[in-house]
C-alpha cells in the first residue's frame, strides 16, 4: 500500500509546495536514495543512502582490500582514516581539527569519554545523569560507577525535565554530569553554552551526548567550552547502519585524559609493539582497536556530502519542517486528543516532533503508518515520533505524513490485529 | 615489478607443483580475488577478499539499508546478526551455538572478557598474561589492573617462551590468565587443553586469543573446558579490514559473568528502554551498542564460504605448507644466517613461519620482497613473517616466495634505500 495523497486534497498542499520551491537545500534531495512510495521520517534512527555511497563502498572493497590488500593500511590511508574523518566531523559541532576520533559503537565511545571525564575530577564520587538519556548511557554510567569507585559505586543522581534540576543536583562532590543535548524521546534540546557554563560553575565535566544533534541542528561545542562529547554518525549523517561513534575531546584536556579501553591504535607507537601502554598525543589516545573500514567507508562517502552543506540553512530548513508538522497535528488531529511532546519553542527542539496519542494506541498507529509507507517510529511507552531529516525532507513529505496520519485515525486502521504490539519493539 | 618465476628454475618447482595437484583444497583459490602478479603471504594480518563479497557487500548497501531503511532492523535481522554470525563461527573454534557474539574491536572484546572473568574471581588479586600476547592485549589489561583493583591495581605476572613458565606464577591469588594461543611474532602455538587444564588446577579461568588461530589451526574450546576466548575475524577469516572481533564465553559462565561494557544491544530487553540495566540471557549480554552493519555483511559473505571447509584437510594443508617453506628455507638461505624462529614440531606451530636474517635487514629485506610481489610483514624489532592461509595459498607460491627471498638476498637489493624503515612500520 502506498500513500493515498492524489485522492484527497490535503489542506496546505500548495503552501508545502511553493515551500519545496523556495527551498534552497531542495537540490539535496536528488543525492539521496529514497524508496518509492516511501515518506521517510526516520533518518533520525537510521539515516537514508546517498546516492554516491554504493559506488565508494564497492571501491574500497574491490581495490583497497581486494587489490591492494594489507598495503592499504600505508597506502589507502587506512591507518588515519578514523583520525581523518573525525576532522570532517568537527565543523559540524563546532570542533577544531584534532579534536575528534571515529569511534566502535556510541555506548564504548561514552565509556571512554566518562571514565576519562571522571578521572580529570579524582575525589569527587557523584555523577549526573538525566532520565532522557538514551538508555544506553545510563546503562554504561553503571558499569562506571562501579569500575570507578573502588570499594564502594560511585554515586548518581538523576535530573528530569520535570525535576529534580540540574541547579539541585550539583555539588562540590560531582565529578561529571553526563546529558544528551537532543532527547531521543521528546526531541527536547538542551541550552548546551547555558548547561555547561553551569556544570562548570560547580568544577565539573560535562560529558555531552550529541547522537540527535550532529547533522540537526547547530552545535558550539568549543564555543560552548565544553568537555567532552559523543555521537553517531548513521541518524542525521547517513553513514550507515551501524556506522561508528564519534568521540570529541576539548584540545585543552587530551595531555590528561586517560582513557579506558587502552587499544594499540591509541599508542602512541602501535607498530613498535612495546609491552607497556604508552598514550598517543592528542585525540588518538582515544582510539581503540582496529577500525572497521568498510563501515567507515560508508560514512566516508557521506561526509563528502556533508562538507557541502550550509549548517545555517540546515537549522532554518529544520524548523520549518518541524513548525509546520505541528501546525497540521494542531489544525487537523485534536479530535484524536493527540498531544505534541516536543517543545514549540524553537530553540528549545531539535529536528524530531513526538506526539502522544491519546485516542489510540501510538505503537499500532506507527504500524499501519509504515504500512501505508509513511516511516517513523515508536517509543515506548507511547510516543510516536518523527525525525526531519532537512537534507532530503521535503515540505511535501510533511503534508503527505500528517495526511497519512489522519487516515489512519479518522479510518480506525490502526486497529488492525496485524498493527498490534510484539514482542521486538523497535 | 613482479616475480621472476620464469627466469629461473627453482629447486622443488615441480615438487609444488605435484603437490598442488594433488591438493584437495585447491580449488578454494578460484573463490578468492588475488592480484596478478602477487604472492600473497600475509593473510594472518589481512585475508584476501572471497569473490562473492563485494556482491553481497553491495546488495546489504542499496537493497537492505538504501530500500529497506530502518525496517532492515527487523526484516533484514539486523538486530540479531552478530549472534547469528557468531554461531557460524563457533565450529570453527570449537564452541556450541550460543556461545559466540560478534564485537567490535578484538581490544574491546578482550576488555570484556577479562573483567567478566576477573568477577567470576573476586579476592584474588593477580592477571598473568604473556610477553608474546599481541600487545593490545596488554595494554588492555593495564587497564583492567586499574578499573578492578580498587584502592590498589591487580598485580600483573608476565610469562614467556623462555621463562618464567605458568607454572611458576600460578598461585592461589591468580583470578585470570590471558594468553594467544598462537603467538603472533614466532607463531608458536600452546597446547590448549593442558594449559586450561593447568590453569583451572590453580582455580583460576583463562581467557584464549584466537587471533591466529581461527580458521588457521583446529581449536577445541568445549573440549578442553575452556572458560573465555576473544579473536578477529579480519586475518584467516578474510571478513574484510577491521572485520568485528568475536567474544566466546562458555555456557556454564554465561548466567554469572559480569561485562564491563554494558550497552544496550546486551540489555534483556533493548527496546523497552527500560532505565536500569539487565543483563540479556546468555552470550547476548556480551553484546554492547549497535553493529557496524556493513563490516558484518562482509564477514557474513566470508562466513558462507568457511561453512564448506573440512577443518581437519585444512590443517593439513596448513603444515604442509609450512614444513615445505621451512625446508626450503633450510636448503637455500643457510648463507645469510637465516633463523627460523617458528617451532619445527608440527604441534606447536601455527599457519605461519617466522625468520631472522642474521646477516641483512628483516625490514629493508621485507620492503624489498613486497617490492617484488611477494607479501609478507615484519615485526619489530627483527622478524619476518610469512603467512600461509591454506584456502588460498598454493605449494607454487611457497616455491615462489622462497625464490624471491633468495634472490633479494644473493642481489643484496634489500640494501637499496628506498627498502630502509620509515617512520610507521608496518
């Protein structure tokens, strides 16, 4: 089944239309793979495919492995290749060169930044943490507080956007405060300058979680004076399913920070294969093992994209995605006592709107959403979410989903046994 | 330039070549990219590229992630394909379906190994590991001295080929030992069953590095009741450069064993974005943030093909073309001082062959071989090292590399300075 948008005339066609046309990042559209039939308002969770991407893949696999084979190490850059992209992903986030390593997963690229955050601040035994964090954070912040402290687990404290505040949280005796600029959930964003300057006020680091915010809306990390950030790079980015973390560490505390997972490619000689650990300079320290290349590949070939784009037109382009998406939930599903999550006030959202439906069940409404090909997801317990993906998000695409939306509610499709809940809630 | 093979007429030509002939294994080369013109002798560092990769590389590219998008996670099994992957792996290494997840880096995977096996010994206070690990091995475990030993760092007790010996260091207060079970430099492999067994006598648990083992030499975990094993799939596996590293943990561990690592692809129940962490039934907990899917399609390619070998023909092929370089090594270089380092009883040699040339330089010496076509790597501070990865590598090659080597030594063209050690040596 596919979206039903010739047969019934949606209220703003023609204003998404004459915004489409208006658009200057509209061009960007082409460069991407999108599936007929398909609204996509995932790109949130799982990126889309550029179109330059299958080719550079198949280079770097047919050439650099199969061709060149071990002297691509040398030859093909491989070695650096996670330093160099990591110097395309600083402008991004208001990083300078040498201030980023590609990563393994987000989780093992937190794990580095805390323990080594936490280490900068020996003594004090609490850590911060909010409940909006994705949960893998708070899961890896456990096993931290418990490698950290000695003979007793450090302790947390957990902040909520309805309390308890950071302001309450905050003592002489936290050493790091770990936050996600961008909620997964509500798509609520941080005052990240703001935050930190208040993290450090009370002498600790702040360790920001930037997996919704890089390639969505504008960071400042350096700006900012933050500490440390993570992020993925297969949402906003589109590297690819998978593709690795990225781990920023401020130039003013790499000579101090000492991270966890020791790997050879963070020595500062890896291929004189000493006994002892000794600490790259710089950024490299943070690298672990070795790289996964054909998925940095994929990664690489978005980047190229991403050096394109105008991080100013992306946020503008962003909120009036976002802006009008709320307007149509507002102007036209009350009736379903549909609630939007996220923050209207635009410096407070990211590049995501959340709704909460109180008429339905969110996690069916979502299945026979895809089903009519209108992609976004569900969290649980009950948020229905859509990403907007400014690179290829079309204004159109808006209009079309809040369409979707509406039929699926006013037709009570969603009620369908095939819509209901299983087991793997994704 | 490539080889000389027609110019001159080797010893055992056409011993090779009869052997070739009579190789049961021969006709995996056909299944296997090798450039024209090379001697590939370094599959133990990176295996070559399996014909059918590239196309399935491709297809995970534009159909699963490019059409299927975020629905791949369940439709295409993402979710699930490090553990599906992993049971393809545990034969090879001896192991029962879920007991093998893959990870991400082999650094990453020994740091989760040893602190879940550090746990399963709380009190004692010792790690022994060896001189001859890969040293990301030991700079790992530098690490978890620290994260796990609280007010002071676990003790760490070195071994070594030439002493001391296990048995010399195993005491009661010993929680792990971590040891390659084919050491990387000399390829010399230990007796697997007696050391767990040894190692067990002594109450603690050992954790095996199968980097170059797997794939290379039979490996029988379950047999010889071991307790953790790490390894890399990226040498004689050929799953692509930076292929995930696999994590075995046996059965009867699995419920108690505590990961370091506790991202949410370990969680019992990832999807429900539950706030505190629980651990995932099984190998699963191993698990740690989302794979990098494009590195796992290649490996999965590679996997497809290892599924049709006879392990034991395999082993066979493997000593023999080890005992034919090592004979032809004897019988020719004899002049220049040649050591070989690897063990001659079959029994405790791996799938490669180690040299120290006495009278020139093992790195000008290996520039010089690469220059001619013949791959192989050096390692610090003086061995050349020669893989021979048996799905791919014929009796005719070994006839070839030795040619070549003689001939780069009798030409004294290893002293050319284009072949002098540069700066990252590789």
């Amino acid at each position: 089944m596919t979206l039903d948008t010739q047969a019934r005339q949606p209220i703003d066609r023609s204003t998404c239309s004459a915004l489409d046309a208006a658009d200057p990042l509209a061009h960007f559209r082409e460069r991407f793979v999108l599936p007929d039939g398909v609204v996509y308002l995932d790109g949130n969770s799982l990126g889309a495919l550029p179109r330059a991407t299958a080719s550079h893949v198949a280079r770097v696999v047919t050439e650099e492995w199969g061709q060149g084979l071990i002297r691509s190490w040398n030859d093909a850059g491989w070695f650096e290749k996670p330093l160099v992209l990591g110097d395309r992903i600083a402008p991004l986030i208001g990083g300078a060169p040498g201030e980023v390593t590609l990563g393994d997963s987000t989780s093992a690229s937190l794990f580095q930044a805390v323990v080594a955050a936490a280490r900068l601040r020996p003594g004090r035994r609490a850590i911060v943490a909010e409940r909006g964090n994705f949960p893998t954070d708070l899961y890896v912040l456990e096993s931290v507080q418990e490698l950290l402290g000695g003979d007793a687990p450090l302790e947390r404290r957990l902040i909520a956007d309805d309390g308890p505040t950071l302001a309450e949280v905050l003592d002489e005796d936290v050493a790091v405060v770990v936050l996600t600029h961008v909620d997964y959930r509500t798509g609520r964003m941080h005052d990240l300058a703001e935050v930190t300057r208040q993290v450090h006020e009370a002498g600790a680091i702040v360790v920001w979680d930037l997996c919704h915010s890089v390639g969505a809306v504008p960071v400042e990390l350096n700006a900012a004076g933050a500490d440390f950030a993570v992020g993925c790079t297969y949402k906003y980015l589109n590297g690819g399913p998978g593709s690795p973390s990225f781990i920023w560490v401020a130039a003013r505390h790499q000579a101090e920070a000492r991270p966890a997972l020791t790997g050879w490619h963070g020595h500062a000689r890896p291929f004189a294969f000493e006994l002892g650990y000794a600490p790259a300079e710089g950024i490299g320290r943070f690298r672990v093992g070795t790289p996964q290349l054909l998925a940095l590949a994929g990664l690489e070939a978005s980047l190229e994209l991403w050096a394109e784009v105008d991080l100013e037109a992306l946020r503008e382009k962003s909120l009036r995605l976002t802006e009008l998406f709320i307007s149509l939930v507002d102007a036209r599903l009350g009736a379903w006592d549909v609630e939007v999550v996220t923050p209207r006030q635009s410096a407070r959202r990211g590049s995501q709107v959340s709704l909460r439906i109180g008429a339905a069940d969110g996690y069916a409404v979502m299945q026979a959403l895809i089903d009519g090909g209108v992609i976004g997801d569900f969290r649980a317990p009950d948020l229905v979410r859509f990403g907007f993906a400014p690179l290829y998000v079309s204004h159109a695409d808006v209009c079309d989903a809040v369409d979707a939306l509406e039929d699926v509610l006013a037709s009570g499709r969603w009620r369908e046994p095939r819509f209901a809940r299983r087991g793997l809630v994704t």
